[in-house]
C-alpha cells in the first residue's frame, strides 16, 4: 500500500471532516461498522488531532505506517501517533476495534507527569503481539467499559471517557515493555514530540514560531518542514488550535466569562480574544458555548 504523503487525506474519523467541535474527543467503534462499507479497506490518510489505536483479534492485517509495509497474522495491537500515515486492509469479518483519541486529553499542560508515561506511544507507531496475560485483560476491561460510557448520555461523559482513555493508554504502556513489539518512526519524531512538550507549557503565553524554534534550538523552517510533513500543518497553526480547544474546554465546562477565559489564556485585550475565536472557528465564543449546552 505504499503511499505519497503530499497527497495523503486528513480526516478526523475516516473520511469525515476534521474535529472542531469537541475539546475532549473520544471515540471509539468495531473495524466492521466503517470497514465493511469500504471493502475491508482503508486507504492511506493521517490525522492532524487523533491518536488511535488498532485492535484485531484474528486473521490478517495488512497495515502501511509511514509509507513502511507490515503483514500481521494472529492478535495485535497497532497504535498510531497524531500525524502518522497509515492504511488497513483487513480479511473480511475481522473482529476487533478502533479508538481514537484526541491529543490534547493525553497531553493537557497540567498533567506533565502523565504524559511522560505514555511518551513511547506518542512518539512513534506502536506494533504489540498479544498475548493472554493479566495486562492485556485489564486494557481490554478499560476498552469496555469506555465502550460502555460512549453509549450513555451521562452529563459527566467527557471526563469519565477521558480518564477510561488514559487508564487504558497507562496500560498500553505497561504491555511495551513485556511484549513482542516492532516500532516505527521517523527522524522528526523527537523534534515534534518536544515541540508539543513545549506547547504544553508555554502557549498561554503567546510564544511566537520563532521563539519555540529557538528553545528547541533548531532553525524556525526546520520545525515549519517537521510540522507540515508530520501533521499537515504549520507551527503557527497549531499553536493557534492549542489556544482554541482551552478556550473550547473552558467554554463548555467552566462557568468562567469570555473575559475571564480571554486572560486566563494570555489575551491581554478581550477584543482580541473574540476576533481571533470567530476567526478560528466561524461563530463567536457565546455563540459556541450557547451551541454546545444545547
């Protein structure tokens, strides 16, 4: 299934439009629902925003990372870091799963610590032989119960889907360090990874591109190529979208006034925060909130 990369999709899901919407995206669907429709095949994309993670139960799998070819026979587990091209053609009825996660529940600038456990499955493509040990049953408990909260209309949804998501990734970490694995990556892996490490910390205060180039000590078209190449878009760009989903998450789930968020991010003029939201996003921050609690 080899690829070229300057005409790979993005998508949020596969083939849909990428996520706006939700600052706190989990998802998570059987390989039939969107692979039966499709031919048991999934064509080469990538995902600016989502993590995901493969799961096949039996059969083959024949899986492209970064343009590298993989044939899978038995149980596994393919994890897929944001950026990452990738495609599937799986065996008729294959049985298994796919969860997709947003990268800002398992990088949010106030859980460091948590980020720094699950560094191996962020940097590069994961391939993890199953085997019918206590750790795998545990990810596969995580797995059905986030199944089961996905289901429910809970008022509390997001935040149990989001801390089932980061047990099961916890766990997923623990299964590379006692399994038959292979890892694929790429020579901007760490450059990206520290650049979001960075972001993390420092976005509220409005770092420019230049300034982010400068702490990683590389030039400011070295990370433009990196972040393109990687994620199919700028550094500006992404910086900007790491400032939209807090001011999105604080939108739905805090009562803080549009003032109040626009200077807890760093917007020194509120003005300036609700032409750089509409800008963004196409509606106005009341707009959005009044949207979302509907």
């Amino acid at each position: 299934m080899p690829t070229n990369t300057a005409v790979v999709p993005v998508y949020g899901l596969y083939g849909e439009a990428l996520i706006n919407s939700d600052p706190g995206f989990v998802h998570i669907e059987d390989i039939a629902t969107r692979s039966s429709e499709l031919g048991w095949r999934i064509k080469p994309h990538r995902h600016s925003r989502l993590l995901q993670v493969l799961c096949i139960f039996d059969g083959q799998l024949e899986v492209e990372l970064n343009r590298e070819p993989h044939i899978l026979n038995g149980s596994w587990l393919v994890t897929i870091p944001v950026g990452i091209v990738h495609g599937f053609r799986f065996q008729p009825n294959s049985r298994g799963f796919v969860l997709s996660i947003a990268a800002n529940i398992l990088g949010r600038d106030s859980d460091q610590e948590y980020s720094r456990y699950t560094e191996p499955l962020d940097l590069a493509p994961q391939l993890i032989e199953l085997n019918d040990d206590v750790p795998l049953q545990q990810f596969l408990h995580y797995i059905k119960l986030i199944q089961q909260e996905f289901t429910q209309l809970n008022p509390d949804r997001e935040q149990a889907l989001v801390f089932l998501s980061r047990l099961a990734m916890l766990n997923l970490n623990r299964q590379l360090r006692n399994s038959n694995l292979h890892t694929s990556d790429n020579k901007d892996s760490l450059l990206l990874r520290r650049f979001r490490a960075l972001l993390e910390q420092h976005y509220r205060q409005h770092w420019s591109v230049t300034h982010y180039a400068e702490a990683l000590h590389v030039s400011s078209s070295t990370l433009g190529r990196a972040c393109h190449e990687r994620f199919n878009e700028s550094p500006k760009a992404i910086i900007q979208q790491r400032l939209l989903s807090e001011a999105k998450r604080r939108l739905v789930y805090t009562r803080q006034s549009n003032e109040e968020i626009a200077y807890t991010l760093g917007f020194k003029d509120h003005a300036y925060f609700a032409r750089f939201f509409k800008n963004l996003e196409g509606i106005t921050a009341g707009m959005y909130r009044k949207t979302a609690g509907d």
